[in-house]
C-alpha cells in the first residue's frame, strides 16, 4: 500500500503581502504528477487545507480542482486543522465521491477510511484538530462522579448515584488521548476480527493535527496553548503503524516509539524567514510487513528565502549579486540611515520583502532586548510587557485575566 503525506497547505496565504496562490498552485500540479507516476493509492492531507476560516474564492476554487484531479488516480483523506473551518471543510463531505473522504466530526474519528490491500487492510482514521475548549465534553467518557466532581467539571446535577459525562481536564494531551482511546477500541475489534476469520492484520494510519513534544516549531504556525500548554507526547500514539501528523511546518521525525513512525510531512512553502533552511517535501511512504521506511520527495521551490545583511555599499556591490532573484530580508548596517534606503534596495533587489536599518551601535545593545515573533508565547510577552509598565511583575490575577482574554480572542478567531 503506498501512500503520500502532506499537509499544511494554507491556501490563501500570502508571504510579507505577496500573494501565494501561483506557488502554492504548483505544488498542487507536483502532488497530482507525484500521486500519477508513484502509483500512490492515498493520498493523506494531515489539516490546514486552507490558511483560514473563511478562504479567498480562489483558494476553495484550487482546492476543488485539485481534489477532483487525485481523485483519479488515488483515495484522498482530508481533515482540518487549527487554521481550518471544520465545518466549512467539511460542508458536503457526505455527497463527494467514495475516493474523496473529509473527516472532519468527532464522531468519525473512529471510523476508519478502509484501502483495501492483499498484505492487509490499511485503516486510516483522521483526527481532525481537537481544540480542547471545543471537543473535551463531547469527548468525555461516560461514568459515575461525585458531585464535587461534577460541580468542578460542568457543574451538572449533584451525585445521586447517576451516570453522568465526566469532562477532560483541559488540555491538548487529554483530548487527543480520548480520541485515541476511541481509535484503539476500534482497532482491536478489527484486528480480532481478522484473526478469527484467518485474514491477515490491519495496518494503523492515524492523522493528527498537534504539536507532538519533540517537534521543532518555526514562526509562522499559529499559536495554539490552552492553559498555557500546547504539547501533546509522542507515546499517545504507541502502537500505531504510521502517524501523519500536520501543524509544524518542518518536515521531521518525532518521538521513539518502537514499532511506530510519526512523522510531520511540513508544508509545500516557507511561510516565514524562520524556514529558510527547511528542504520541503511530501512524504512517500509503503506499508507492507517489514519497517515503514518514509521517503522525503523535494517540493518544488519557487523562490529561495535568504537574509542579507551588510552596509548599503556591499550589499549594491558583489554581496547581492548571488541574491537577486531571491526572497529577502535586508538589514542594512551603515551607522547612519543611508538616503533613499527603501528604492535603492529595492532598485537592486526586486523581490526584497523585508527592508530594516540597525546600525552597528545597536547591535550590542540587542542582548538585553526581546525580538518578539509568533514563536514566542503571547502570555509570556503580555507578562514581560506588564513588568516593563510597572516595574513589578504581573500577579497571578492579573496573569489569568491576560490569558483569559487572550484564548477568548484566539477561540473567537477560530470560530469565525
């Protein structure tokens, strides 16, 4: 059985105002020729189909065409991820062809997409992303509580002795347990079944979208702490064949659980001058009785990211020259600001994005200042900005209500 991994597409995204939608339609073409000549037979896209809720026309309109055309040749499996509208992604998901099949409900998690195959089944379930203040009550077990308990979870109807929904803690290693708790139960009824009836074991394909504890994150993925905690460990997924995981834009192995690969397939295109250096891919993967050995197949690249930094005099001489047809951040380092810096760069470099002046004078004072990206957590920033204002660290009410304001905000976004 062979099978593509790819994720994080972001559809719609633009890098520094310059709009994607051309690249990010090239690595399409690429994926459908790769699933074409590779004989693939699923094809497996591990969340953030779109860059948000709400996609540009033209971004649905490139997904569509894209679906149709690998529908022809392979099974694809969507699910969304924290950028995705589940419910968007997933309008008409019951209408689309058997080839095509977006999981985007919590109640399919445990439904697998079955790829038939001679060596054994191949089960793929799709997680689609669980925001643990969305999905932890749905997720919940049903069992017998207390009403203290109760009182803490949800505030339900005081113990008499009746069977009641005891809610997750709140936290991305809760929800994702729970729903593989859910995969496993299913998993071991069809492995039994295929034992009595003398066919050969299924293989396990889990898809999840999640910062797995290991993971080495860049800048331009989307923060996604709940309680100040947004990792998930890697042994949450023992036990399964092959984990195609989405979120972290770097293609890479994590966790060492024998017997299982997780892996992150990273996305088609750099998104930000953190992922210069990632060689981005798709993963190619066979599952048959031996290891599940992944390949990395290079994605095309349409423009190298690079940061350029140097006086204006040698960054206009031969210093720019191996850089002219690249996607740049240029910091000029002259003591004093030159004249008409912003034209003149731009005049040799056409594709510079980013253009920043920092004299020689600053940069032994940058030790004791804080550059602040989307890598950093948006809490620690508030309370380092609140130490700054008052000269005092934040107290702990004062902390809770910078976060209390900042996951309203995140989760507002997320449901738009």
């Amino acid at each position: 059985m062979r099978l593509l991994h790819t994720s994080d597409w972001h559809l719609g995204r633009s890098l520094h105002g310059v709009d994607l939608l051309e690249h990010q339609a090239a690595y399409l073409e690429h994926l459908v020729e790769l699933t074409r000549s590779e004989r693939v037979d699923a094809v497996l896209v591990a969340g953030d189909v779109y860059d948000r809720a709400i996609p540009p026309v033209e971004a649905v309109a490139l997904l569509s065409a894209t679906l149709a055309r690998l529908a022809e040749h392979a099974t694809v499996v969507l699910t969304p991820g924290n950028h995705d509208s589940a419910v968007r992604l997933g309008f008409g998901a019951a209408l689309m062809r058997d080839r095509i099949q977006v999981r985007t409900r919590i109640g399919d998690l445990a439904r697998p997409v079955i790829l038939p195959d001679d060596a054994g089944d191949v089960l793929v379930y799709g997680l689609p992303y669980l925001d643990p203040d969305v999905v932890r009550r749905e997720l919940s077990d049903v069992g017998a509580a207390e009403s203290a308990d109760i009182d803490a979870a949800g505030g339900l109807a005081p113990g008499d002795g009746s069977v009641v929904p005891v809610v997750l803690a709140r936290s991305h290693e809760a929800v994702v347990s729970a729903a593989m708790s859910r995969v496993r139960h299913d998993l071991t009824t069809r492995v039994d079944a295929a034992a009595r009836s003398g066919r050969r074991r299924p293989r396990a394909v889990v898809m999840a979208h999640a910062f797995v504890v290991g993971g080495e994150p860049s800048e331009s993925e989307r923060d996604i702490r709940v309680g100040g905690v947004d990792h998930v460990p890697a042994g949450v997924f023992a036990g399964i064949d092959y984990v195609a995981l989405g979120h972290l834009h770097g293609p890479q192995r994590v966790g060492a659980s024998e017997g299982s690969v997780l892996r992150y397939s990273g996305s088609p295109l750099a998104y930000s001058f953190s992922e210069q250096h990632h060689r981005k891919s798709t993963v190619l993967l066979d599952l048959g009785s031996g290891p599940v050995v992944p390949e990395l197949v290079p994605a095309p690249v349409p423009r190298r990211l690079a940061d350029l930094e140097g006086t204006v005099e040698d960054l206009l001489g031969a210093a720019g020259e191996p850089h002219l047809d690249d996607w740049l951040r240029v910091t000029v380092t002259d003591a004093y600001r030159p004249a008409d810096l912003y034209r003149r760069i731009k005049e040799r470099f056409p594709h510079a994005l980013v253009i920043q002046h920092r004299p020689p004078e600053r940069t032994s004072d940058r030790a004791g200042a804080t550059v602040v990206t989307s890598a950093n957590d948006p809490l620690q920033v508030a309370a380092e900005f609140v130490v700054h204002v008052t000269g005092a660290p934040a107290t702990d009410a004062e902390l809770a209500v910078l976060r209390r304001a900042y996951e309203q905000v995140t989760a507002a976004e997320q449901s738009a």
